[in-house]
C-alpha cells in the first residue's frame, strides 16, 4: 500500500506513486477577476468620453479659463443713451436750426426733406441748393456740418432723424447747423424709428455694474 493511501482505504481508492495529486485553483475566481478588469476599463472610457464632449460644448471657455483669460464680457444694450450730464444738455428739436442743403443732381429733395423736418419738430431756416464747396460732392447720405459745440448737442439731435448722416465741424459762429443731402440719400429713416432712436439719445445711460460672466 502507498505512504498515500489513508489507513483503512484500499481496493479501488488505493492511491498508488509517490506523487501528491495537483489540485487546480477554480476558474470561477479568474473570470471574476477579468470581469472587474473590464467594468473598471469601460468606466473610464465612458467617464473621458463624457468628458470630451463637454470640451467640445463648452471649449471656448474652458480654454480661456484655463489660460488665465476670461470670456468676453459685453454689457447689456442701452442703444444710443448718453451719460445723464450729458443727456440734460441735449436741445430739443424745436431747438434745433436746421438748413437743408440739396447737394445731388435731383431737384427739389431740399424742400421735401425740409418739410418732413418741420413735421418731425425740428426748425428749418432755408432749403436750397449747396453752396458750390459742397455742391455735387458730397458721396454719402447726408453730410451734417456745424460749430464744433454742435457735434455734442445739436448734430447728434439732427442724425437721429438719418443714422447714415455723416457730421463734421467748421468755423462757423452761429448755431444754425446744416444737414446737406448726398448722393447716396434716399429717404430719412422711418419717423417711428428717428423717435426711438431720439428717445435712447437723450434717455441717461445707467451706471455701469459689476462683472457678472
């Protein structure tokens, strides 16, 4: 009988050599092992994908954040207001001398665009030709000229009725001021549009606010 054989047991459970039998580890536990291997693996995938559309929808601003500059920030819109010191100082149409000054080739657009001035409250002295220093070359829409003063008071009150007016200062010394009608002219902007745009002039711009991006 072999050293192996426990006492008592022969026959057929005879266990014959000089050998222990091997005995193999369950491959239940290798399985679990690959599984947990796996899930984790998946995980991370799952988890950088999330990632990178998040950069894709956002990477913008992750990219200025992250090199130490923050989005643009732009302030909310106040249209064409001006500061309340300002605003105060601002004359009323009615105040507003305006001559009108037919620069083009077509006729009578002086009187016509004086007429719908007078309609608007504004005060039109004359409407006549251009004087020759202006006469056939002026190429934009209106040219609006008067004493440099008038650039912060009565012009801004005058283009709000052509937002294409261009406007320039001479040496004048009265306070008339000139709208001169140019090439491109084709109409003064629509009458409800001129009085928002008179309205958002002469509305005091609010304080500014802090940083809110």
């Amino acid at each position: 009988m072999s050293m192996l054989t426990p006492p008592g047991m022969g026959g057929k459970y005879r266990i014959t050599g000089n050998a222990y039998p091997r005995m193999r580890r369950p491959h239940r536990r290798r399985r679990i092992a690959l599984l947990a291997v796996a899930a984790v693996v998946a995980l991370s995938l799952a988890g950088w994908g999330t990632m990178q559309l998040i950069d894709v929808f956002t990477g913008g601003e992750k990219k200025a954040v992250a090199g130490g500059k923050k989005p643009d920030c732009k302030p909310a819109a106040t249209g064409a207001a001006v500061p309340a010191k300002d605003a105060a100082k601002l004359p009323k149409p009615a105040a507003v001398k305006v001559n009108v000054y037919n620069a083009t080739a077509r006729g009578g657009l002086a009187k016509q665009v004086g007429d719908e001035l007078k309609k608007r409250g504004f005060t039109v002295v004359k409407t006549e030709n251009a004087p020759k220093e202006y006469d056939k070359k002026v190429k934009a829409a209106a040219l609006l000229v008067g004493a440099p003063k008038s650039l912060q008071s009565q012009l801004p009150v005058l283009g709000t009725q052509l937002k294409a007016a261009e406007k320039k200062a001479d040496a004048r010394g009265t306070q008339e001021v000139d709208l001169i009608i140019g090439d491109a002219f084709k109409s003064l902007d629509a009458k409800k549009d001129a009085d928002a745009a008179l309205v958002a002039l002469t509305r005091p711009a609010p304080a500014p606010s802090g940083d809110t991006c």
